[in-house]
C-alpha cells in the first residue's frame, strides 16, 4: 500500500521567478501579510501564483495586488476568499516610510519575489525594491546565466 501524499506541505517556498528576469533588484524586505483563514491553507497546499503581482501604497499603507491565492476547496461557499483580493502587507513604520520615498523615484517598483511561512506558521512576503531591466540587460542576464552553466558543466 503506498503512503498518501500529506495535504499540507511542512516548507512553503514560493518563488516569483520571472521578477529577476524583468527586474534589476535594489532593496530587499520581508513583510507579514495579511490573511484570512482560507488563504493560509490554500498556500500551504501551494496553490499561489504570484507571476504578475505587485505592491503600492495607499494611504500610507503597502498593499499586494493580483497575487493570485485559490480558493480553499474544503472552504464552503460563504466561508472561502476572493482569489485575487488586494492583502495589506505589514512593515514597520520606519521601513514603510522608507520604501513610499523610493518608490516614488522614476522606474522604481515594489516586487512580491517569494512567498514563505515561517516556523511559527506565518506567511511572509519578500519583496524587493526593483527597476525594470532594459532589452540589452535581459540579453546579458541571459548570456551570463549560459556561460555559468557551461563552467559548471566543463567542472563536472
């Protein structure tokens, strides 16, 4: 008889992948977020996309938008979440003030890059202070993500 597969991960450690590849990153933060007692079980099931989430301030206060959470599917109907809702992220004053200066310079955005829970159970958001690369910049990322392969392969 095979063992099933737990329903809840012990380690949640979701990555945003295609934010180094369209950003330059500055400033690194994490943040608590939020949540709703559907959200957190549906992100320790890994059900997150995060490919075109984003932060912003609204009045002084940072929020994430389009992080896509699913619905828990146990959750009922009344009882489960909206899946794209916008979720207040939780920064202390000093790094919040910090991070609405920065932002408002030109081509600087804020940036969701992974999605953990920690080992008290919280989830935690890390976000990055970025400026979006330019078409030649992506090119040499790329060129110099094929040259290392190539080192680690002649290594081996």
């Amino acid at each position: 008889m095979a063992k099933d597969k737990p329903r809840f991960a012990k380690t949640v450690n979701i990555k945003n992948r295609k934010a180094s590849y369209e950003f330059e990153f500055i400033d690194k933060y994490v943040a608590g977020m939020q949540l709703m007692g559907t959200e957190i079980k549906s992100i320790r099931e890994n059900l997150v996309n995060m490919q075109d989430a984003f932060c912003y301030f609204k009045k002084d206060e940072l929020f994430v938008k389009q992080l896509h959470i699913a619905p828990y599917a146990q959750g009922g109907s009344h009882y489960n979440h909206l899946s794209d809702r916008e979720r207040k992220l939780l920064l202390n004053k000093r790094e919040l003030s910090k991070l609405s200066e920065k932002s408002k310079e030109k081509g600087l955005s804020i940036i969701p890059t992974r999605l953990f829970i920690t080992d008290r159970g919280f989830a935690k958001l890390e976000i990055v202070l970025g400026r979006g690369k330019k078409l030649y910049d992506k090119r040499g990322s790329i060129k110099e993500k094929d040259v290392k392969r190539e080192l680690e392969r002649i290594k081996f």
